[in-house]
C-alpha cells in the first residue's frame, strides 16, 4: 500500500505554476495532483487546521465548532474540486490552530494540533490495517504546509510508522518544491524534489505522566474558579469512562522494554480503547466555547496531555498485535511466546534474549500440572523480592516472578501474583516521566 499525506496552510492565496516531477509536468496551484499521477497511491490524505474558516466565519449566525470544522474542510474540498481539475482526496483531517487573524482569534494549547492530528491518523490507519500487506510507502509531500502544520503532522507520521515498522517493512519519501520566491524573475517552472528517503525503523516513545488525558487549558488567563470547576469536571468525565494510567503506562512499557509475558498478560482490547479515545476527543470538542466579540473568539477549555498520545498508542499497538493473531491471556503458552518473538525481528539483543529464555524453560525438568514459581522449580526456593537487573536482563522472565505448568506437552506461564505489584512498578517507574 502506498499513501500520499499533504499538510495544507491556506490554499487561496497559491499561484498555478508549472510543476516537475519524475520527468512530468503540469501546471497547478498545488503539486498533489502531479504526484499522485506519477506515484498512483492509494490513498490521499490532506491536514489542516480549523482556522482556515477566518474569512468565512460570518456565513454562520451562531455557529457551533462542528461548523468550524465542517466549513475548513468543505473549503479544502471545493478547492480541491474548482482548482486542482475535481481532484478528490480520501481523507481530509482538520485539526486545532491557534492564533488571531482578521475576524477570529483561536485560544488553546499550541500543541493540541499534534495531539489530534495523532489520534486521527492513528485511527485512519487503523481502518486501514486489513488492506494492508507487509510492505507500504509513505509519501509526504511538505510543499505547502504551514510552519507548525508540517513540523508536527511530519512527527505524528514517524511516530505512528516506527510502531508499524516492528510487523510491517515501511519507507518513507519526503518530498518538496522548488522555493516558489523568485518567480517573478522568469523562473516559471518549480521542481518537486525528494528531501528524505528512508525505511523507517522500529521504535516506540513511552513518557511516564500522572497527569489526565486531559486537562484544564494552561495557555489561558482562566480564573482559578474557572479553571478548578473544568478540572472537576474533567475528573468526573475520567472517572466515568473508566480511564486507568498504570494499565496503560504497564502494557505499553512491556512492549518497549520486550517483555512478552507481561505483553499478553497487559494486553489491552482495541476496542475498549477506541471507545475511551472517541469520548474524550467527543468531550474535548464540546468543551470549546465561542464568542461573538470584537473578534469570534474559538476557546479551548480542555488540552490534551501526554497520556492521550499514551492511549492513542496503545491503542495502534493492540490493534497491531490483534491483527498478528495475538489478544490477552492471564495463562501465556509458551509457543504464543515465540510467535510474538517475531516482533522483535529487528533487535537482535532483545530477540536472542527471549529465544534464550525460551530455550532454557524448554529444557527445565520438574515442571508439573500445578503452577509453580520459577524459581520454586528450579532451586526449590522463592523470594519475595524481584532482583530488577535480572527483571530486564531476562525479559521478565525472572526467576521470582513468574510461575509455570505443564498440560498437554504445552508450557503455560503467568505472572506470580506475590510478585506482580512490585513487577509493575519495576516497569512504570522505569519509564521516563514528564
């Protein structure tokens, strides 16, 4: 599969020039329609941001934020259709800027467009998993994003494909114009040029935060009334759609330090995280005001925080793993263990380390039908504390931290329930904090 994602600034102030890529060329406002001729993806995504609606605000009455978005992105469509000859994409995403323009002024966390445009590619992508073989292509074209707009959709992609990249063989091409500055000088062609070609290796980032998913805007001059009722209310809304950090921080910090006991026994269902995602996002949007002043004025009561790219991640890795053929078991066989080795193709450390592990288990004597300690089996004796060098050197495979049986020629594994609270923290609080 090949996809094709574009960042957009404004697109009604862009000149039709001539464009060169690949030995082709065409005359256009914007380069996409090109690109798609000559690299035939299959799909096309363009990301924007909310505040392209700032010349088109007084269309509306009283209008809602889902107008907001709705009119940004009929006016990217219509572009689309009138300027680039019915070009159609598959996907537009709007996401949330910030700023004051000529009729409207947007308040909130700069760093909510990242958080969004994550949790919405993420979700794209994860719609998209059954299509998908081994193999994809990323085609991101840079040549007419804004500023903060490309910087941050360019981050959310390679952190959302270095989580593919531990199944799926995923490359990435990233491609740019020819300055277009100058053009009154007779240079009427602009070339697209390709800035960055790489295969995207496997790699997850996992930030330790006790803070909520979301929290009271911090960029705003809110009263601290104000600001203390938005955070009772956000603690009632986390509370009800259940929302458990150390869950979460477990799983993901098992599959970065490659723990895969810990993996299947922490395993997340996808599903039960995309329902948690789709509330608070649905929540989020609700919670942004508008006011008619001097200026409408689009005001972001909630921003995200790190534990909702926390749960959006969780969420691409569960899905992933689903797709494998892998869910969560309290009783892990040991083969399921050596599928999910597989995972780790790409670190030979870790791999060699659970193929190590693996081996030594197989060659145990004096497993029985009962579970039984680790080390109960192996040294008849059990201590009541996990030596932390070993939890990781071992891939949570220590001796005083899990128990094992045997039934039908398979070796079954669960965590040592004496044990599974220190094990816990030994994994969270190893993990970075923000």
């Amino acid at each position: 599969m090949k996809i094709l994602i574009a960042p957009w600034g404004n697109p009604f102030g862009w000149k039709e020039v001539e464009y060169v890529y690949n030995g082709q060329t065409e005359k256009l406002k914007d380069p996409l329609v090109l690109i798609k001729k000559v690299e035939n993806p299959d799909k096309v995504i363009i990301i924007s941001v909310d505040t392209l609606t700032d010349d088109y605000v007084y269309a509306f009455k009283n209008p809602s934020y889902n107008d907001i978005k709705k009119c940004a992105e009929n006016l990217i469509f219509n572009f689309c259709q009138k300027e680039l000859k019915n070009f159609i994409p598959d996907k537009i995403i709007i996401s949330n800027g910030f700023g004051e323009f000529n009729h409207t002024k947007f308040i909130g966390n700069a760093i909510d467009f990242y958080y969004n445009t994550f949790k919405e590619l993420t979700c794209y992508f994860v719609n998209l998993l059954q299509q998908i073989n081994e193999k994809f292509e990323i085609i991101f074209d840079a040549t007419h994003g804004i500023n903060y707009v490309t910087i941050l959709t360019y981050r959310t992609l390679r952190e959302i494909f270095e989580i593919f990249a531990y199944v799926y063989d995923v490359k990435l091409k990233v491609l740019n114009s020819d300055p277009f500055v100058g053009r009154e000088a007779k240079i009427d062609r602009l070339n697209i040029n390709v800035i960055e070609k790489s295969k995207i290796l496997p790699r997850i980032s996992v930030y330790r935060s006790d803070k909520r998913p979301v929290e009271p805007c911090s960029s705003t001059t809110l009263e601290n009334k104000s600001k203390r009722e938005i955070g009772e209310n956000i603690e009632d809304f986390i509370s009800e759609i259940s929302f458990n950090i150390d869950e979460t921080l477990i799983f993901l910090g098992s599959f970065l330090y490659a723990l895969p006991v810990f993996i299947l026994s922490y395993m997340i269902d996808s599903s039960v995280l995309k329902e948690k995602i789709e509330k608070i996002s649905e929540k989020f949007e609700k919670n942004i005001c508008l006011k008619n002043l001097s200026k409408l004025e689009v005001f972001r009561n909630w921003e995200f925080r790190e534990n909702f790219a926390n749960l959006v991640k969780a969420y691409l890795v569960s899905s992933i793993l689903e797709k494998s053929g892998f869910n969560k078991l309290n009783d892990v066989p040991l083969s399921k263990i050596k599928d999910l080795k597989n995972v780790y193709k790409n670190f030979p450390i870790e791999s060699n380390r659970i193929d190590k592990e693996i081996g030594d288990i197989k060659g145990l004597g004096g497993i029985t039908q009962q579970y039984e300690v680790y080390n109960e089996i192996k040294s008849n004796s059990v201590s009541n504390k996990i030596d932390k060098r070993n939890f990781f050197a071992h891939a949570g495979f220590e001796y005083n931290t899990i128990e094992l049986k045997k039934e039908n020629e398979e070796i079954y594994i669960r965590i040592y329930a004496g044990n599974k609270n220190f094990a816990e923290e030994l994994i969270k609080e190893n993990l970075p904090q923000i």
